[in-house]
C-alpha cells in the first residue's frame, strides 16, 4: 500500500479554506482518480508537541494507492486539474511525500 501525503506548512498569514478543501478539492481528486484511490483522510493541524505551541501543518490530505504505478496511472491525465484547483482553497506550497506503508 503506498500513502500520498500533502503537508501544507503553517505560517503566519497564510490562507487555507478547509471547508473548500474537504467539499471541493478532494472530492474532485477522488473523482479525478477514481478506483485508484483505496481510501483518503484529511487532518487540520491543531498544535504542536508542546503544550499551546502551533501545529507544525495547518493541514495534511492523505490518498492511499495499491502500488506507485497505480498513482502515477491515475494522477498523471490530471495533474493539471488538480494542481490548478489549488490557488481556490490555499496560498500555501505544499509538499509531498510518498510512503510505503507498513502498518
């Protein structure tokens, strides 16, 4: 199983909709990739490790896969949809990473 995270960092200033987020944008990427995607979460950081400190991501989306060839299947036709929706819900770059997943 191999899990695509988006981490996007918090800084002050940013903007990021989460209800845009969860009602639009992932929705979209789950159309977009159909049964390619086995399952998806969606996080919104609420602190840091210690007590009263700020969350470290203002959010986090998860996508899970079968295999990174399935992934690339499925993300490559859209690329471009799905990046380009970004600007409506986030200011923020986000970074990626790719995992295996072991538990």
């Amino acid at each position: 199983m191999i899990k695509v995270s988006v981490f996007y960092p918090n800084r002050e200033g940013a903007r990021f909709d989460m209800g845009y987020y969860c009602n639009a944008h992932m929705p979209l990427v789950r159309r977009l990739l159909g049964p390619a995607v086995k399952g998806m979460a969606v996080e919104q950081g609420i602190g840091g490790m210690a007590p009263g400190s700020p969350a470290p991501y203002v959010a986090m989306g998860h996508l899970l896969f079968d295999s990174l060839e399935s992934f690339q299947v499925a993300f490559a036709p859209h690329v471009q949809a799905i990046t380009g929706d970004i600007p409506n819900y986030t200011d923020i770059q986000p970074s990626i990473q790719i995992s295996e997943v072991k538990l």
